[in-house]
C-alpha cells in the first residue's frame, strides 16, 4: 500500500504511528496546556520526516546528474587530429550544458 507517493513503507510506518500517538494523547490528556508540547513533538516528526524526503530527491537528482556525467565521459573518444586539451575542453562544454 502506497500512502505517500514519495516514501517508502518505513516512512509510512512511522507517520501513522505518529499521527496515532498524537491523537491517544489528545484522547488521554484532553486539551490542556500540554496540548502546545504534544503539537511540538508532532510537528518536530512531521518536519524530519519532509527533510528525509527533500534529502532522497536530492540524492536522485545528484545521482542522475553523475550518470550523465559518466555517459558522457564514457562517449567521449578522441580523434587524431585533436590534443589532450582540446578534447578535456570538449568533455567540460558538455557537462556544462547538463548542470
């Protein structure tokens, strides 16, 4: 079962337990003063779970980005009119143009 699009089932797991905690705790305690400590703690859960999320779509991301670095690397050959140089100058145009 896919809850959010983007996590994975531990992710899921600890976002319904967390929602489950915070409401037997609203249940348990009523709302009182320590309801503003319970929101805390909750919203302390809520944004290192969407940090851990913004954190794996960056590493996609970075991950793309290197294969298309290595592709490229990998593509490139050197004809024998060209010189070290000009053919490093060649590689570094290109992965300009990705990033």
């Amino acid at each position: 079962m896919k809850l959010f699009k983007s996590s994975d089932r531990w992710t899921n797991v600890v976002i319904l337990l967390t929602v489950g905690l915070f409401g037997l705790s609203l249940a348990v305690k009523g709302f009182t003063h320590e309801l503003f400590l319970e929101a805390g703690v909750f919203l302390v859960s809520v944004k290192l779970i969407l940090m851990a999320g913004r954190n794996a779509a960056s590493q996609k991301q970075l991950e793309r980005h290197l294969n298309q670095i290595k592709a490229l690397l990998a593509s490139d050959t050197v004809p024998g009119g060209i010189t070290e140089e000009t053919s490093a100058n060649t590689a570094n145009d290109r992965i300009r143009q990705i990033c």
